[in-house]
C-alpha cells in the first residue's frame, strides 16, 4: 500500500485539503485616537456643528420642540449614519421655517 490518499475516487479531495491550508490573517485597523473620537461625535448643519453624545442626536419637531430618538442606542453604525443623514436635512429645514415664523426652536415649551 502506498502512504499517499487515494485520490481517483475523489478528485477533488486534493484540492479541497489546498484550499484549507491556513491563510494569512489581516490585522484591523489601528484604534481610533482621542481626537478622532471626538470629530466623529459632530455633524455640520449649516454653519454649526453640532454634537453627538450617546443619547444621539436632537430632533427638531415642527412645533419648535427638541426631542430625542428614544431607539439611538439600539441602532446599528449604518443606521445612526442614515438617520444623521436625514435628520441633518430635516432638522434644517425645520429650522428655516421655525425661523421664518419668528420662533427659535429650543425655546417653545409643551
């Protein structure tokens, strides 16, 4: 008997071992610094930025009140991107016609 596997039954067992052979392993990227943490924290709206904390970020309502996304949180990275994404143009616009009808949002109170 010969010490090498018997491949005529199944070809593909020699190649099937190759492709298990262990691969290079990639390194993650290198942590983020102070001050990246930090930049990442704000959003430019208009001429201001403004930032984020762990409650996320405001939301200016249409009667001029401030509120909070109650599920912030529990958001996914791509999530938190595309709600800040929205809620940058939204709370701008909602600004702009807060403005135009002579209230500052903020400052309106239930």
């Amino acid at each position: 008997m010969s010490a090498l596997p018997d491949t005529s039954q199944n070809p593909t067992r020699e190649s099937n071992e190759e492709a298990q052979l262990p691969q290079e392993t990639l390194a993650l990227p290198a942590p983020q610094t102070e001050a990246e943490k930090e930049a990442a924290k704000k959003v430019q709206v208009g001429a201001r930025a403004v930032k984020l904390d762990h409650l996320g970020p405001l939301v200016i309502n249409s009667d001029g009140t401030l509120s909070r996304i109650q599920n912030w949180a529990n958001m996914t990275q791509m999530e938190r991107e595309r709600t800040i994404h929205v809620l940058g143009k939204r709370n701008r616009l909602r600004t702009e016609s807060l403005v135009a009808q002579g209230i500052q949002p903020g400052t309106v109170e239930k």
